[in-house]
C-alpha cells in the first residue's frame, strides 16, 4: 500500500510503499479513503507533541490520526463492525499504521464509530480531532451563558468547531487569528476578530475586551510567555488553557487556573460530533482537498502556521480500487 511515512524521529515524512497491515484480535482494517491532517501529525514526527503524545513507536511510521473509509477485513473475535462498513475516527498514535496510508488497523473499541447519513466523508475524516477536542475544551473551560471566551489559533480546524460550539451556548467568542478572518469567523458564531498581526497584541485584545475575559482558550502558542501574554485578560476565577502544553511554565496572573489540555477521544463523543454535522448545527469546514502525494508538503505548511480549517488527504478517490 502507498502511505506517508518517516524513518526516523524528525524524518522528513515521505511517500512509501508497505505491506497491508492485517487485523488482529478485536481490531478492524480500514480502507482509508480520506485522512485529514492536524497539527499533531508532525508534532509527533518532530518530538514536539511534549506530552500530549507520545513518540512514535517504530519505524517506519506511519503519519497521521484522523481517517474515513470502509472496513474491509475483520479481525478474529466478536466485533460491532462489518465488511463494507462506511466508519471514520481517530487512530492512537501508538497503533502501528497511522491515518496517511491506504489501509489502518485500529481496535473496534477505540474511536471508530459508523458514519451516519447525511454527512459527507470527506467531513467525517476532519471531525474526530478537531470536534472531539473542540467539545472536551469548552467542559474544561467551564464558560457559562454571556461568559467571554478568548479563543487563540481560532481559524483552523479546533478554533472553528470551538467558535461554534461555544456560540450555541450562548458564550460571547473573540477569535484571535492571524490575517483578516473577519467575515468567516463572524460567520461562525465569533462576536469579534482580532488579527494577531496588525499590531500588539495585548493592545488588539484590550480594544476588543477591555472588561477581561472569563476564560482563555489558547491552540497556538507553543511558548509559556507567549501563552502567559494571552492569559494577561483573563479575570480573577478565570481558566486559561494550553492545547500545546505551555500553562505549566507559565507565570499567570493571580487567581487565574493554568490548564494543559488533553484529548480523551470516545466513540460516544464521535456520534454526538457526526449528529451534529449531519443536521447541520455543526459545520466542519475543508479549505484544501490533495492527494496523497502533496502530503508531505501540506505538513510543512502547517507547521509553519496560520491554518485556515482543515486539509483532507485523498487515498482512495471514488472508483479507485
């Protein structure tokens, strides 16, 4: 099978050829047909992920977590799935063949779950990561109905479903983006932008909170005193939370809570995700479409920052065998 992969820690991830991998005990085998692609992908490759995930286990890996496909081979045992089977979900960075190839094993009790009708696949390969962390961040910032949400990193994949999630609970967001987002953070629920690049930040941000916020939701900053700049709004009682793991060596105002976030991915959580998605409540926006060859330069683009929704990765295109 044809997959992205690397040989060696901070490897360049290349196209290669492997042998399918074959299901074992409790697992199912996936015909990829859409992967998507998330800042994690070469965090990992990297050594970057800190401890958010693990490294990579051997070599060659296989990049990549989120997928939609078919399940084309069951593993011994019972098993909830089917041959033929459209699924989608989030692979663990331990399993041994990631999302960026032709074919994955994952066990049929991690986060797979059917693809319901009325949701696109190519939507249901960028869901699991950025959805399932966009609702687990918004029960951890605990915001209540008319709170102020500072979200940081507000135009890729997480910052959008966070954006609209916390609109529907009546949560007041301020999108920090870099570039002019305006109107499709707007769009989105955000009940104002700020661009990151137009000018200090700490000033951009007081002119569109000058009373604080009540919580920080920070997906970009890698560094504690970059985070901590951010954190600077938050009021008294307040959360701020690190999806980069920069809130521990941060020195935070007084009375504010340092959160370093990590995702718990559920199936449960994947269906309610897809319902959404399916009745429209949710809209899980794809900026870029590519095929399996353009992936390793995707990832150099992402690394660089400053994503825009979500990348899906083609592997096997309608009527491709």
């Amino acid at each position: 099978m044809r997959a992205i992969a690397v040989g060696a820690l901070r490897g360049d991830p290349v196209l290669v050829e492997l042998p399918k991998p074959e299901p074992r005990p409790g697992e199912v085998r996936v015909r990829v047909e859409y992967a998507s692609l998330n800042p994690l992908d070469w965090q990992v490759v990297d050594g970057s992920a800190g401890g958010l995930a693990p490294a990579p286990p051997s070599f060659p890996f296989v990049v990549g977590v989120d997928y939609a496909g078919r399940v084309d081979m069951i593993g011994g045992g019972e098993n909830r799935f089917r041959v033929g089977d459209a699924v989608f979900g989030r692979a663990g960075v331990t399993d041994m063949c990631g999302s960026y190839g032709e074919y994955l094993c994952v066990p049929q009790d991690s986060a797979i779950t059917l693809v319901p009708r009325g949701l696109d696949p190519r939507a249901a390969a960028a869901l699991p990561s950025a959805g399932m962390a966009a609702a687990q961040i918004l029960e951890a910032v605990e915001p209540r109905g008319h709170d102020t949400l500072l979200v940081v990193g507000a135009a890729g994949g997480i910052g959008c479903c966070l954006t609209q999630l916390a609109r529907a609970r009546d949560v007041r967001v301020i999108a920090a983006v870099r570039g002019d987002e305006r109107s499709r953070m707007g769009s989105l629920g955000a009940a104002a932008t700020v661009d990151l690049t137009a000018g200090p930040s700490a000033d951009a941000l007081s002119h569109a909170c000058p009373d604080g916020i009540d919580a920080l939701a920070d997906l970009a900053s890698a560094a504690p005193d970059a985070f901590a700049a951010h954190a600077a709004a938050v009021r008294p009682g307040g959360i701020a939370l690190s999806t980069r793991g920069a809130a521990a060596g941060a020195r935070l105002p007084e009375g504010v809570r340092g959160v370093d976030f990590r995702l718990d991915p559920s199936p449960v959580l994947l269906d309610v995700l897809a319902a959404g998605a399916a009745d429209g409540v949710l809209r899980v926006l794809v900026d870029a479409e590519l095929p399996l060859e353009e992936a390793p330069q995707a990832l150099e683009r992402n690394r660089a920052g400053g994503a825009r929704g979500k990348t899906v990765i083609v592997l096997h295109a309608p009527g491709r065998c």
